[in-house]
C-alpha cells in the first residue's frame, strides 16, 4: 500500500489515515495566500503612493494565481480529491467542520469575484504576472465601484475570522482531543 489506506475487510479499503500530498498542497498553499493577500490588501493603502504601485502588483498578481489555485481546489473537493473520513466525522463536530469549511469555500469564492470586480468597476485591468485582464463588462458608476470594493475588504476580515477560528479548531483537535488531525494535513499520520 502507499500509505493512504490498509486493507480493511475482504475486498474493502479502510479509510485512508492522511490527506493526500495534492489534496495538502492546496490547502496550504490557498491558506497561505490567503494570509499574503490579506495583508497585501491591508498594507497596499496604508503605503505612501510611490510604493503602493509593487504591493498593487503583487496582491493582483498573486489574487489571480490564488483564483486559479481556488478553481483548482473545487475540483479536486468535487472530484472526491480530498475523500478521507474520520469516525467522529459524522457527529455534531463533524458537521461544524463541514458547515464551516463550506463558509471558507464560499466566502473565498466571493472575495476572488469581488477583487475582480472592484478593479473592473474602477475602469482598471487586472493585471497579474505582466499579463493584463481585461473587464468583460462595461463601464460602471463609482457607487457601484465602491460597493464592490468595500464588500471585498469586509469579506476579506470575515475569512481572517473564519480562519482563527478555524485554526483554534485545530488546536483543539491537537491539544485536546489529540486525534491527529494536524498530522493529517501535514503529512505525518
């Protein structure tokens, strides 16, 4: 076996005891651009105007990369990628963790779409790795502009929430319970 499952009874395969690498990769990959982003966007209007043109750059170049790795992600999730099952999974804490990781999904969906959107709506490309996306949509009113950027940043801090929260859960699991989920996502299960 290569380590992801034992045999379980005739015929079957147990559950596997660790999260594969693709499906570890994604996640600490997204969580830790997630981190950069975040404070990418909280530095970028906080600099003084000559240096804010770099940290635009690098938060829209590495939005879009976090958006390919975000579309990535649900494919996988969707594809049973990510298929490992743990015995308290089916109880109430299991249920909070699949509600929450839902939440995550869901609110990292919408931030990347209304990134997009912000810069669009300011009447600006979205410019990634020196190669420039253009708006697929027309011109739009400046209220419209701001409603999108703001609804981006508040989402942004709802995610960091999230992710503390996420992360006390964590430690929960490895402090407390001691059921080996951190071991899982890194790799040492």
């Amino acid at each position: 076996m290569d380590g992801m499952g034992m045999p379980g009874a005739v015929g079957e395969m147990a559950a596997p005891v660790r999260y594969s690498v693709e499906t570890r990769w994604l996640h600490w990959s997204c969580a830790w651009l997630v981190v950069a982003q975040f404070g990418l966007g909280e530095v970028m209007h906080r600099v003084p105007q000559g240096m804010r043109g770099p940290v635009v750059s690098a938060h829209l170049s590495l939005g879009v990369l976090l958006a390919a790795l975000f579309v990535t992600r649900i494919v996988w999730r969707v594809t049973g990628g990510r298929a490992i099952r743990f015995p308290a999974g089916d109880g109430l804490g299991g249920r909070a963790a699949g509600a929450m990781h839902g939440v995550l999904y869901l609110l990292l969906g919408m931030v990347i779409a209304l990134g997009y959107l912000a810069r669009w709506s300011g009447g600006r490309p979205v410019t990634a790795f020196g190669a420039v996306i253009r708006s697929p949509f027309g011109p739009m009113s400046q209220a419209t502009h701001h409603l999108f950027g703001g609804a981006h940043g508040w989402l942004a801090w709802a995610i960091m929430s999230l992710a503390a929260l996420h992360v006390a859960a964590v430690l929960y699991h490895a402090r407390v319970l001691r059921d080996g989920v951190l071991r899982r996502m890194w790799g040492r299960a």
